[in-house]
C-alpha cells in the first residue's frame, strides 16, 4: 500500500536569467521566491508555498519554455493589465477567458473564478 498526491508544477524557462525568470512568476502568483529552500540551487528556484497549495518551481531548460497553468480571478481585465505591467503579452482574448504568455514563453490563461474556496486562498491585488 501507498500513497500519493500531486506535488507541484515546474515551469520550464529557456532563459539565460532564471532570477528574472522568478521575480517575473514570484510576482504574477503572488508567492516569493524562496532562496532558502533546498529547491533553489543551480538552474532551480522554489517559490514559498502555503501549507495547503502545490509547489510551484522555475527551472532553466535548454529546450523550449512550457508548462500551462490558469490563473483565476475575480476581475479578468484587471488581472490581464497587471500581468501586461510584469512583462506579460496577450495572445489571444477569448469569449471567457485570455490566453496569455509569460515574458519567457510560456502560454498560461487568465480564467474566472474555477474552485471552491477563491476568497480564502486568493492573493488580494491593490
């Protein structure tokens, strides 16, 4: 018998600045990069993650930045305009949601509120 649970996502970035690359998904999650953890090393930054969340960890690669993610929100034109402010373009604005890429490549969405609990766990943006 085992058990098991997801444990985080890894952003891939094909970037010579993996610090940048950090501060840039540090500020678009509103976690920091936490230089302390074992996990940032190298090619590596871990991002602080609360106790009830997934890790979050942004790696230098050589091959092509990837991983998708949806950010949730209670206002998507004031989020997309906030991520725009950190290096971020828009790809494409769809009916319900806005396609997105992070200043290193990756695609991620901007998407209404998904999951139970939004309130709770959600980052409060001045």
């Amino acid at each position: 018998m085992h058990r098991s649970r997801i444990n985080g996502l890894l952003i891939d970035c094909r970037t010579d600045d993996i610090d940048s690359a950090a501060r840039f998904w540090a500020n678009a999650l509103g976690r920091p990069v936490d230089p302390s953890h074992p996990g940032s090393r190298g090619n590596y930054r871990m991002l602080e993650t609360p106790p009830d969340e997934l890790s979050v960890q942004i790696q230098r690669v050589e091959h092509e930045s990837r991983v998708h993610i949806d950010i949730e929100t209670d206002d998507i034109p004031a989020e997309v305009a906030r991520l725009e402010k950190l290096g971020a373009t828009v790809e494409k604005r769809m009916e319900r949601w806005v396609v997105m890429r992070a200043p290193t490549g990756q695609r991620f969405c901007v998407v209404r509120v998904q999951r139970a609990g939004f309130p709770k766990n959600a980052t409060t943006w001045e």
